[in-house]
C-alpha cells in the first residue's frame, strides 16, 4: 500500500500547521488547512503562506487535486479562496459548518452571511470518502475543537489529518494512544 507524503507548514503567527499531502504514485496532492496571513494593526492581508505551499507544489511536481479546511477557523482567516481563485482547484469543509455559520451568524450580528456553506464547492458528510490521486480517504466527523471539525484517514487506516480536543486530565501519551485507537486500531500505524 501507497504511503501518503506528508509536508507541514508552521505559522508562527497563529500557532498553525498547514499540510500538503500528495499521492506518491499520481503526483496529486490536497492542501489542508491553509492560512491567509493577517496583519492586526494594519487590518491587512497577506498570501506568504498560501504562496509558500504552491512554491513546494510546483518544486516537487505535484498536480493539486484539493483544497481542504478540517474546520472553520475563528483563530485565522482561511487561504482556501484564494488558493481556488488562483488555481481553479474545488474546496472542501465538513457539511457541519453550516451549524457554525448560524452561530456566528447570531453573534456577530451578521445577517447577511450565507448559512448553507456555499462559500466551498463540497461539503463533506460523516463517512464520505474522496480521492487525492490514487489514495481513498474517510471522513470523520471529530467534534471538539469546533462543533464542525472533520478528520480525514486514507483507506490503508493511516491519519492524513485530525482535530483532537481532548478534555481528559491524563497524560499526552495516553490520549495519543487513545485517539490512534479511535482512528486506527493501533497507535504504531498512525503518523
């Protein structure tokens, strides 16, 4: 079985990993999680980060397939539109974002926000399964971090990616293990 490559992106500003997992095989890949950077005291935005990414895209010759967000993000704006207007790649986000929409929808006072997560091309269900290239993934719906987060596992039960928020008093170690067994049956094939 194919072993997906795996490539993280650490923002300092907001604490972020952002992921590109690719297809050995295919050469597809999905970018997970990007950020737009954001400039508080300026009010202005940036595309470092997302650039970055597309820079390792093209440097290792993978084709993007997918631009996925695990959840919506209240920490740091999303790259996902911007990397579709400049790609032409579809975007993804668990179906349960809608939930959050309305949420925020109520608290911000923001009635003219769309609360049916047109924003992305696909809304992913709980059990869905997608493609990047040749590898099958799963999607689990991992509430927690956000009421709407997603997980996605490939097909062979190795962890592309999860959003864990765990209010356990117990060792990391522990709740590792815990979580791996959750997802995979075993902590020693999850990466």
């Amino acid at each position: 079985m194919q072993q997906p490559e795996v490539a993280g992106f650490y923002d300092a500003r907001t604490g972020s990993i952002q992921h590109v997992v690719a297809c050995p095989s295919s050469r597809r890949c999905a970018i997970i999680d990007p950020v737009l950077d954001f400039d508080e005291k300026s009010g202005s935005t940036a595309t470092t980060n997302a650039d970055a990414i597309l820079d390792y895209i093209n440097s290792r010759n993978l084709k993007l397939e997918w631009i996925l967000d695990t959840h919506p993000h209240a920490d740091h704006f999303s790259a996902a539109g911007y990397l579709k207007a400049k790609t032409g790649v579809p975007t993804a986000i668990g179906e349960r974002v809608k939930q959050v929409q309305r949420i925020w929808q109520r608290i911000y006072n923001f009635s003219d926000l769309p609360c049916d997560g047109s924003q992305w091309d696909r809304l992913f269900c709980d059990g869905e399964t997608f493609n990047i290239g040749e590898l099958e993934a799963r999607v689990m719906h991992s509430p927690g971090h956000t009421l709407a987060s997603i997980a996605m596992s490939s097909a062979m039960q190795r962890s592309f990616t999860t959003h864990f928020s765990c209010p356990i008093a117990a060792p990391p170690g522990q709740i590792f293990q815990a979580a791996a067994q959750l997802i995979c049956g075993s902590p020693s094939r999850t990466f």
